[in-house]
C-alpha cells in the first residue's frame, strides 16, 4: 500500500512550503534544483533561505555546495553553525575539509575524534589513514540531503 512517488507533485507542494517561509520545504526545493534539475544556483538560493533559519539539512547541503566550489570560508561557515549543535554529518564534513583541503591535521583530527566518539565509523577510519600518513578516506555520505 503506498502512493506512487510523484517528484512533480513533491515539489510542488514543498514550493507551496516555501513560499511560506519553511526551512524544511526550502531545503527540499532545494535539492530538487540541485539534484533533479541539475541547476546549482537556484539550489544555493533556497539552501541558504533554509540555512539562514539554522535548518541542519540546509546548512551541510549549502556547505557542500560551497565546498564544490572552493568557497571554504563559506564552507566552514555553513558546516560550523550546525556542528557547534553537536550534528555528526557536519563533524564529519569539517574533519574532511580541514584533512584534505585545509591540510590542517591537528583539527581535522580533533573534529574526527568527536565524531568517533559519537560512533561514526567513517571519522574512525578517516583517523586511521590520518595516522598512517595514507590518503583520506573514501566518499562521505551526504547526511541530510536528500532531494524529496
């Protein structure tokens, strides 16, 4: 029992949301112009509606994108204001900016180790390779950003 997946009609609505001023729906719509429509600038545009209401989704989603872009105060920025609420994918996120773009190791490793104190098996192998001097580790998981 179910209803068929209708992306058009999601995002519709979620358009109806955020219009209104929902950082949940924002976010969504969001990634719907990131991820459906293939359009980064209008996905910017609604991630940062959400993300300038502190929500968690729209704030890694616009670091990512910033992230992409070479923008790392941006980045750091956006992933920081989440992070400092203790969230795990941001944690995650600034460990492996700080690791491979910032070639900042003595931060990188203090944000991993938060994170594997919470559990995440990527910051426990993300610490491991950082100790054997090995490359970082493989693709992280964009927590929270879904497109629908």
């Amino acid at each position: 029992m179910g209803v068929d997946k209708d992306a058009e009609e999601a995002r519709r609505y979620y358009r109806i949301g955020s219009d209104m001023g929902f950082a949940g729906c924002q976010s969504h719509v969001g990634g719907y112009y990131r991820d459906v429509v293939k359009d980064k600038e209008q996905a910017k545009t609604y991630f940062k509606l959400s993300a300038d209401q502190g929500y968690i989704a729209g704030c890694c989603c616009l670091g990512r994108i910033y992230e992409e872009e070479e923008d790392v105060d941006s980045c750091i920025k956006y992933y920081k204001h989440v992070a400092d609420q203790g969230y795990l994918g941001a944690l995650e996120n600034l460990g492996y900016v700080y690791e491979t773009v910032l070639q900042n190791l003595p931060e990188a490793i203090r944000y991993y180790e938060l994170c594997a104190a919470q559990g995440s098996s990527y910051a426990s192998e993300a610490l491991g390779l950082v100790s054997m001097n090995a490359p970082p580790a493989g693709d992280r998981e964009q927590a929270g950003c879904g497109v629908l």
